[in-house]
C-alpha cells in the first residue's frame, strides 16, 4: 500500500474514529488482513497514536473559545481541550470555562504570556447540563474510545439501541468526535481548521473534506483533513467564496485532551 492509501486510511479514521476496521476494509476495497499489517505498521512507525475523545465543552455546562498566538513560546494548562500548531507559525488553542467571566480571564492570561491574540474567536452559545445516562457513556467512549456499541452498553447497563442512537446523534450535533492522534509530519498532510460565522455555507464548501464541526448558536469550528497541502489550497478557495469572513488556519500537528479531569472524576461517582 502506498503513502496515498495511508492517508486514505487516517482521513476515514479522522472521519469517523469508530469505524470498525472490517467496514473500513471495505470502504478502501482491501483485505481485513491488509488493513490490519497497514493499521499495525502505522502504529509501530508512530504516524497513528492512538485515539481521543473530543468534547464540545457546551456539552457538560462550560463555554468555550478559541486564541490564536505566535509559536515562538508554547502555552500549556489543563483548561486547554485542543491544541492545533499552524504552519503560519500559530499555535490556536481552544479554551474552556465555567463561566464567560472565567474564559475572558483564561483568554487574557494567554495574552499575558503569549502576547496580543492574532485572532479570537468566541462564538455564542448555551451550554447544557447532561443526564446522567449520558454522563455514563461519555466516560465509557474516553476510556475506550472506540469500544463497540454493544460493549458500552453492558458497561453502562444500558439499551443497546439507546447506545447506538445516543452516540450517532451526539456526532451529528457536534458534541462528541473521535479523533485519532496523527503525526501529520510523518504522513505528509494537512489540516485546515476554520472559523466562520456562517457554518451552513461553510459545510456546503468542506463536504469532501470536512472531519468534524464544533458547532454553536452562532457558528463553526470545521476541521477538514485536506492530504497535501497543494489541495488545501482548493478549499481555501471554496471557503473564502463560502464566507470571505473566515478565518483559515493550515495545522500541521494536533493535541486533543480529551474530557476535563474534573469532568472525570465526577464520572467515576455517577
């Protein structure tokens, strides 16, 4: 298999990070044992991680924002749910919060050692408390993230069809993803991650490449997976034509935490 059917294999993953790897076999027109020497050689050479849950933070009652600053000096906390480094020589960072008051102090103490924002982007939005149900399977798909259906159910006593429509919709609602951790260096790719305040345009313009949306009231977060970066020039084309107010960022590496340890801990006395 070529580095080209490599990058087909980690977009699917980026796509839908429980896919299981018969259906994805099929999807790519190889055999279930071919996928599996590629999956486990991609593993051994480091381009495949592992996978992460990603949360929308207005799922379990906080808000959230996004900061972009210059690289030249890194910025950690555990309040940062998603980290993109940007060959513009960014690094944006998606911040969360109890509160709006809490995220404007989290953005300015970014600013106070990153220095001035080149781009902010809080978007509207109405955070929700989850049932405990749901509570339940989230902790479930962070500890495995790619555990079938079936086996979150008996984890969580629960309905199997319950399971399977309650993460199918939390998908679709942009409140979960799952997100392999890739070394896009090593696979020579790309990422865009756009920002917009128009999200239905947008997704019309990153259908063949989009991964997943964090969506709110009032707009998008697309993150699309685009191979080299000579395409990515394509759809930032389509997207500046989409909404001309977008702001594009090309990531060429991506952290993602996965639910807040405080989130986690509750978890564990549900």
């Amino acid at each position: 298999m070529s580095e080209e059917d490599d990058r087909k294999i980690v977009f699917s993953l980026l796509k839908d990070g429980r896919v299981p790897q018969s259906e994805l076999a099929k999807r790519l027109g190889v055999s279930p044992p071919s996928l599996s020497h590629k999956m486990r050689k991609l593993r051994e050479e480091g381009v495949l991680r592992g996978f992460k849950l990603l949360v929308n933070p207005n799922f379990y009652g906080m808000y959230f924002a996004y900061a972009a600053h210059s690289n030249r000096k890194d910025f950690d906390a555990p309040w940062l749910f998603v980290k993109f480094k940007c060959l513009e020589e960014l690094n944006v960072y998606g911040v969360e919060a109890h509160s709006l008051e809490e995220l404007e102090d989290r953005l300015e103490l970014l600013k106070e050692d990153l220095g001035e924002a080149v781009m902010r982007y809080v978007p509207t939005q109405s955070p929700r408390e989850p049932r405990p149900l749901e509570l339940k399977l989230i902790r479930a798909l962070a500890e495995d993230p790619r555990a079938t259906p079936g086996e979150i159910a008996r984890r969580i006593n629960s309905r199997l069809r319950y399971v399977s429509r309650k993460i199918w919709k939390m998908k679709e609602k942009g409140e979960v993803a799952i997100v392999p951790e890739v070394d896009l260096i090593k696979l020579n790719a790309v990422i865009l991650g756009v920002f917009s305040d128009k999200p239905e345009e947008v997704r019309r313009a990153t259908e063949g490449c989009r991964l997943f949306s964090i969506t709110t009231d009032g707009g998008s977060v697309e993150v699309c997976f685009v191979g080299e970066l000579g395409r990515g020039t394509v759809y930032v084309d389509l997207i500046r034509k989409a909404d001309p107010t977008s702001r594009v960022m090309v990531v060429t590496d991506f952290k993602v935490r996965g639910p807040p340890g405080e989130f986690k801990l509750d978890l564990i006395g549900s």
